[in-house]
C-alpha cells in the first residue's frame, strides 16, 4: 500500500523572529504544496539521502520515499517545515497535531541543522481553508480568524536564496526587544483595515533590517514595491536573509505578473491500495 502525503507551504501575515521567544504570529497555510509518497510495505531504502536521514529519524521503517515539492527550496515558504512535517505523518498517521508539530521540529533540528521554533510547523498543521492563526508562543494557544476580503497576497521572489542553517539565524541574539515591538505590531494586525496593515508590513521590514536578518538587494526590492502604485505594503517574509517578499496589494491587477496567494487547509493524507 502508498501512503500519500500533500502539505501545504506558508505565508506568515506579520510576527517575524517572535516564535523562539515566546511573541505571537499571525501566518496561514497557501499553495504551492509538497506531496511525500511512502510505500507501507518494508523494503529497502531508497530515496534521496537527506530524505532517507529524516525518515529514519521520525522512526520510519525501511521502505522506499519519494518527495515532489512544488515549494522553492531556500526562499521563507517553510519548504523544510513542509518535509519534515510530511515525513512524521508519513511514519505515523494518527499523531496529534501538536506532536506532529514538535516531532517535526525535532528532526529538523537534528538532522537539518537549523534551530526553528514552532511557527511553520504550527501554521500548516493547525491551517484552516481562508482563515489565518494566531498563534501565541507563551503557552502555543491558536485562534482562527476569517482572511478579510480586502487582504490580497502577493509573494515576489527577491532573487537571494539560502539555507537557513547556512545563516545566524541560529545565533540570533538580543531579540527580546524586536519582539516586543513585533508583538504589538501583531496585536493591531489581527483587526486592521488593508491600509492599516500595509503600514505594519512597511515597519516589520525595518525591525527586520534593524535586526540584521535583512540584506540590501532584498531591501532594494521591497523598497521599489512599497514604491509600487497599489501596493500597500511589503516585507520580507520567513527567517530572513532573502527569500520571498510578501506585498499586501489594494487590487487583483497590481503586479500583474505574480498570482495572488490562495489559502489552503492543513494536510491531506491518502492510502492507495
Ligand atoms: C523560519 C523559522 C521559523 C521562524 C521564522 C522567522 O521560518 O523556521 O521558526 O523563526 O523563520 O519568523
């Protein structure tokens, strides 16, 4: 039998560098998706060698694993958040969301070597289909609430990939401050009209060059979009030093070259016989 995995990426709205000191963040689970396929019958290993790592560490049994992810690797769409996940469902179906979720961060740790905390894993197992969460890291309390109709997304590549591991964002220091400030950012968030909010966007982007996880061509780009008529605001998404900038847009025709983000809900797992 095939066990079939399908998970969605994320966008995180606003609360950026907050989850590992216990801030808030407001992301929700969109396409693009990554679909992990296993086979429930042992064989042999087989499948690329990270993949296998992961695998074995999340307990999974000799078999062959095959991964096709439509997610840009290295660009803040949580592609890795989005693996791990897959393979911990994978090797054991019935596990709690929230387990899922640190059994996910556990490997990632362990054999991709980057520290995250919890707010790609948390966004996409807890997604809701047009809602976003509001996840609180004190106590990982979540609320869903409905994605205003006048919050368009728009996600626009800056170029500059990496690997987070690659990065400090394992060392990242002297946080408590930035978050401080984020957190009330995401307080006025959760009920801002779109104009309201683009603003919020326009000053993470600062904290986030204020914190040394930004660079100047990513800063070029959102400058430039920020500039851009129709957009009412823009940031740098995900754990920073490049990747995908996030623009809140007034209409459907601004930046007419990128789609808009659509929402999904949490992952979907299928059993072919
Ligand atoms: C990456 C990490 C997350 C979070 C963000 C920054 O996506 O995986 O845990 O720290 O960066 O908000």
């Amino acid at each position: 039998m095939l066990r079939k995995v399908k998970v969605p990426s994320r966008v995180n709205i606003i609360g950026e560098h907050t989850d590992y000191v216990g801030g808030l963040a407001m992301p929700f689970a969109c396409s693009p998706y990554l679909e992990i396929t296993v086979d429930t019958n042992p064989s042999e290993y087989s499948g690329d060698a990270t993949v296998i790592d992961l695998w074995k560490c999340a307990g999974g049994w000799p078999t062959k694993i095959h991964v096709e992810s439509e997610i840009p690797i290295g660009k803040g769409m949580s592609s890795s958040a989005a693996l791990c996940l897959g393979i911990v469902l994978a090797v054991n179906e019935s596990i709690e969301p929230m387990d899922a979720c640190i059994e996910a961060q556990r490997i990632e740790h362990e054999i991709l070597g980057t520290n995250c905390g919890l707010l790609d894993q948390i966004a996409i197992m807890f997604a809701r289909k047009n809602c976003f969460s509001l996840i609180n890291f004190t106590n990982l309390e979540i609320s869903q609430f409905d994605i205003p109709h006048d919050w368009k997304f728009k996600l626009v590549d800056s170029g500059v990939h990496r690997a987070l591991s690659q990065t400090s964002y394992n060392t990242q220091k002297n946080t408590n401050e930035h978050a401080k400030q984020e957190n009330a950012r995401v307080e006025l968030a959760i009920d801002a009209g779109s104009v309201e909010l683009g603003k919020l966007l326009n000053e993470t982007h600062q904290s986030l060059i204020d914190l040394g996880v930004s660079n100047s061509i990513v800063n070029k780009s959102v400058e430039e979009l920020q500039k851009t008529d129709g957009v009412l605001g823009a940031r740098m998404m995900g754990g920073g030093f490049g990747g995908m900038i996030l623009v809140l847009v007034s209409r459907e025709d601004v930046l007419p070259s990128e789609p808009l983000v659509i929402s999904s809900g949490p992952p979907v797992l299928e059993e072919i016989i």
